[in-house]
C-alpha cells in the first residue's frame, strides 16, 4: 500500500467562534485521487487550505508529506504542494505572460520580478504548457485569456514544480460545456499517469468529477458523511441526505450525473 501524504487526525477548524470542521479524521495515500463534495458552507475549501498548508486547525494533527502543521517551516514545505484555486488566480497580474504565470511558480510567487531562471526551468514551464494545450499562449497575457484557458493555465503551474500532492479548489466551475468537457479530459489522463502525484479536488458536481478518480469524501456542516471509493460514496441515498434533497444519480462509463428524482 501507499504511503500516506495528507492525514488529518481529529481535525477542528473554528473563525470567529464559528467551527467550519469538526473532528475530521482522513488519510491520503500517493495513488489516490480524491474527490470532496459538499454544500456551500460544508468546509470543502477551508479542508483545502488546510491541505496546502496555507491554514493551521484549531485542534487536531495535520501531517502533509511526512511534516506535521506547526513544526515546519511552511515556507520550504509549500513548494512541494500544487495548489490551484480561484483566490490564487486573482493574484496574478493580468499583463503577465503566460508562460511566465507558470514560470514563477518555481519561486511560489505570482508575478515576475528580478528572479533568474535557468534554462531548464524555462523548457520544463513550455513543456508543460504543451501538455496542457497551451503551447500556442506562452506570450499571450494571462487576463486576455478565457475562462477555460485561464483555469488550465493555473493548473499548469501548480504541476510546475512536479509536486508531490496536487490540491484543485473547483477547476470546473463557470466554465461552459466545451471548456468542462476538454478540462475533465485533461485531468482524467493525467490522474492516470504513473507519474502524477496524489490528487485532492474540490467541487460543487458530480458532473465534474474526472474518469478515474478513485474516492470520495461527502462533507456536511463541517463533518464528514462519507468517505471512501466513488462508488459507495457517490449513492443517492448519501447525496441526497447530504445536499437535503430526493436525487438520482447515474455512472455511466465513469462519469456521473444527479438530478432531482422525478
């Protein structure tokens, strides 16, 4: 078996006297590719944050690639997490290069300044552009993109620095059928390269969960309802239990759907 690269243990997340997660127990080994589904308000992106070190819980361990929360110095243990979200995209300047967007993240910053970049780190950022369908936008600026474009781009440099778990806060979302479509495309074949790392990815849809993505954690209030292999996790009775709402939900060839039961 895999070793563990994320586990929360009896993890509580309190702001403002509001507890967004509570007692959260949840390991993440280097195969698995996680999906988190809940409603708004469930603690899907506060988990998240937690996840890329960029939160500390209230109570509870949590332990990222072999270091625990509050013993390590995030600043050197950030790097090895991909992170791509829309806060994070709002940070980016708007007139910067595409190619530099993903550039930058080898030194974890969002516009580029006087850093020095070698040649490698150069042909590693076009080649991952390429992978992603963005070769032919290294020079355009990143605001003239589409939404689409924009979020491939975003995960193109959380994979920048090969990282050892990549964490996706709504890849998806506002994105138009063609845009989905081609992204979930995207993200199936890479989640199932032997060379990509453990996969956690936040959504509000079923529909926007990538083939092969191995297992799923349904959150409510703060608290898991479900965890475990898609399958057993994405059933109607835990949907609709969790989102309050009579459902079907149908798998097809991988995929899923859900809509209110007739």
């Amino acid at each position: 078996m895999a070793s563990s690269v994320l586990e929360l243990q009896s993890v509580s997340f309190v702001r403002d006297g509001k507890t967004i997660l509570d007692g959260i127990d949840w390991t993440v080994t280097g195969d698995q590719r996680w999906v988190v589904l809940g409603p708004n308000g469930a603690g899907k992106t506060t988990l998240l944050q937690l996840a890329a070190a960029l939160q500390h819980p209230s109570s509870g361990t949590v332990s990222i690639l072999d270091t625990t929360l509050g013993r390590t110095d995030v600043f050197e243990l950030r790097p090895r997490i991909g992170f791509a979200s829309s806060a994070l995209a709002k940070r980016i300047p708007a007139e910067e290069t595409v190619l530099n967007v993903v550039l930058t993240a080898a030194y974890s910053v969002t516009g580029r300044w006087n850093e020095r970049y070698e040649d490698i780190d150069v042909r590693r950022a076009q080649r991952v552009l390429q992978e992603w369908r963005l070769g032919h936008l290294e020079q355009r600026r990143f605001g003239t993109l589409s939404d689409g474009e924009q979020k491939r781009v975003q995960i193109a440099r959380a994979i920048m620095t090969d990282p050892e778990i990549l964490l996706l806060d709504e890849p998806a979302a506002s994105l138009d059928l063609g845009a989905r479509e081609e992204l979930l495309q995207l993200l199936a074949a890479y989640a199932s390269s032997d060379d990509a790392p453990a996969i956690v990815m936040v959504t509000h849809h079923v529909e926007e969960i990538p083939v092969g993505f191995s297992h799923a954690l349904l959150l409510t209030e703060g608290r898991i309802a479900a965890a475990g292999p898609v399958a057993e996790v994405l059933t109607a009775e835990r949907l609709g239990s969790a989102f309050g709402l009579e459902l079907e939900v149908v798998e097809q060839a991988g995929r899923f759907t859900a809509r209110a039961a007739s």
